[in-house]
C-alpha cells in the first residue's frame, strides 16, 4: 500500500511549517554542514557584491575552487561531559 501511513513508500509527514519532520540522520548532516556554511557565510555571502545569479554562482564556484585545496576536517571539541554538576 504506497503512501500508507508507516508502511514502505510512505512519505515523511510534513510539519506544521509545511516542511519534512527531521530525522536523527538529517540533523547530523546538518551539524556536520554547519562551520561549512558559517565560513561561507563570513568569507563570501556577508560582504559579497553580487549583480545576478549568474555572478553569484561564479563567486560561490571560485570560493568552492579556493577553499577546498586548503580545507582540513573540523575537530569535534565536545568532551561528553555534562554542562551541569
């Protein structure tokens, strides 16, 4: 039964937003792409002139060309302990 609720084939079920409900893996991906896009964001985006879409993916692409030959994995700092005592 496709699309039935919880059997194979079945769809995520959207939020109040109007969006996917997020999964565990889903927002791992996310922290993951985290520094990425905040790198991003404050070497490009903020201070970036862009005259169209066209431009913008230019830029977007000669960061990617610039930045991947230099980039090393991000260290995870957390130790596990507990915020509080």
């Amino acid at each position: 039964m496709p699309g039935g609720v919880g059997g194979a084939g079945a769809s995520p079920a959207p939020t109040r937003f109007g969006g996917e409900q997020t999964t565990a893996c889903k927002r791992g991906t996310a922290a993951r792409l985290r520094p990425y896009f905040s790198i991003l964001s404050r070497r490009l985006l903020k201070r970036g002139i862009f005259t169209s879409q066209a431009d913008l993916k230019a830029q977007l692409l000669a960061f990617i060309e610039r930045y991947n030959p230099t980039a090393k994995p991000f260290a995870w700092t957390h130790q596990g302990k507990p915020l509080t005592k």
